[in-house]
C-alpha cells in the first residue's frame, strides 16, 4: 500500500502534537485560562456547549480544518463528550456549507469546482451514504470543498449528512485525544493518537479502494492511493 496519503494527512497531526507539547514545555497552559475557550465554554454548562457548537459550525463552514475543532473539542470537554460535541459541531457546519452551495452559491461553486462537482455527482449517485462514508474515512481531503460540490450536485441531503457525521468520528476521536493532552500527562494520549491515526487512516484507504466500484472521486488522491491502477483506468476510459 502506497502510504504517501497517510503521511499528508498526518502532517496537521503532527504540528498540533508539536503545539501540545510547545505549550506544555513553555508553560502556556496557565495562559489558556484566558483563553476564549475557558472564558466562554469550559464550566459554562449547556450555554458554553452551544456556544462551543456554534462557533465549530461558523468555522468548519468556512473551511477552519475539522481537526482543529475536535482538538479544542478533546480540551474543552475531554476525549469522549468532546468527540461527541465535535462531530455534532462538524456536522453543523457541513450543513451549513452544503445548503448554502445548494440555494445561494450554485452557479459560483459549479464554476469553481466544475470539475470535482460532476466527480462528487458521479461518485455519490448509487449509493451516497456508503460512498460519503468512505470520502470521510480518508486521512486527506478538503472538506469544505466536498461540501460545497455535494451541495451543488444531485445528492440528497440526509444520505450525505449521516454518512458525513459517522465518517468523521474516527479523526474527531483521534483529534480530541490529542487536545485532552493540554490538561494531562501527554505523552500517552499522543502516542496512542498517532497510533490510531495511522490505523483509521490504513482502513480508510483500505475501504475506499475496496468499495469505490472503480468510481474515482479525485484524480490526485487516486494517484497516490495506486499510481499504476489509476493509469489502468484512464486507459479504459479512453
């Protein structure tokens, strides 16, 4: 297996690694209790919740990495309850970038994007719970970009929106790992997140070439999943 696409991926895992530590090694973790998150959500019950939600949303829908917000999820909330609120708060703003490419930026996106409009139409049209599902299970990937071509394209909206938030939580589970690392001893949650980053990335890839019926979603991605078969598809094409 070409492993090329898992290291990209990794690359916003690792500098966020190398955050927690920085931060712990410069002691900037007492400055985090003026952060915005503590002032606002840590201890602020159901309100810092939602507030926390709908900032996620605002950010992830204008192309804030999902990462970053199941990250600050895993340190305001802990592994499990942050996971839990990241995903929701990914979600959200999938939605929102989805519906607005649908309703009020079709004709911009599909003059953007052309291109990875009519791959996403084409990929999704059989089956698009399963086959969003597996978009979401790759380690790379824009997701703002995927969002607003499915908002664009022929694909409805629930199939979409639950294959996205089920394939988010692998990475939010791993991301929130590495963001509970702020609080606590470090070096554990961050070698078990790498570990699981590397493992949920492997089967990603693994599924998405087992499952992708020969549909290809993306010609790069598909390049460096399988140079040689990507060349055996074009040549059918042709």
């Amino acid at each position: 297996m070409n492993f090329k696409i898992i290291l990209r991926g990794g690359g916003l895992l690792a500098s966020l690694v190398l955050l927690v530590v920085a931060i712990r090694v410069s002691g900037l973790q007492d400055a985090l209790d003026e952060a915005w998150i503590d002032r606002y959500v840590r201890g602020h019950g159901a309100a810092g919740v939602a507030m926390f939600v709908a900032m996620g949303a605002l950010f992830t829908a204008v192309g804030l990495p999902r990462q970053i917000i199941s990250f600050l999820a895993g340190y305001a909330f802990g592994l499990a309850f942050g996971a839990l609120v990241g995903v929701l708060a990914t979600a959200c703003g999938c939605t929102i970038t989805f519906y607005y490419a649908r309703f009020m930026g079709r004709d911009l996106v599909a003059n953007r994007f052309p291109g990875k409009v009519r791959r996403i139409d084409a990929f999704l049209a059989d089956n698009p719970f399963t086959m969003t599902l597996l978009i979401r299970f790759l380690p790379v990937g824009s997701n703002l970009v995927t969002n607003l071509a499915a908002g664009v394209s022929s694909v409805a909206f629930l199939p979409f929106i639950a294959g996205s938030a089920i394939g988010y939580v692998p990475q939010t589970l791993v991301f929130a790992l590495v963001g509970t690392g702020i609080n606590v001893d470090a070096t554990t949650n961050i070698a078990l997140a790498v570990g699981l980053f590397v493992v949920s990335g492997a089967l990603g890839v693994y599924l998405y070439r087992k499952y992708r019926h020969g549909k290809v979603l993306d010609e790069t991605i598909e390049d460096e999943l399988d140079p040689e078969g990507l060349k055996t598809t074009e040549k059918a094409a042709e």
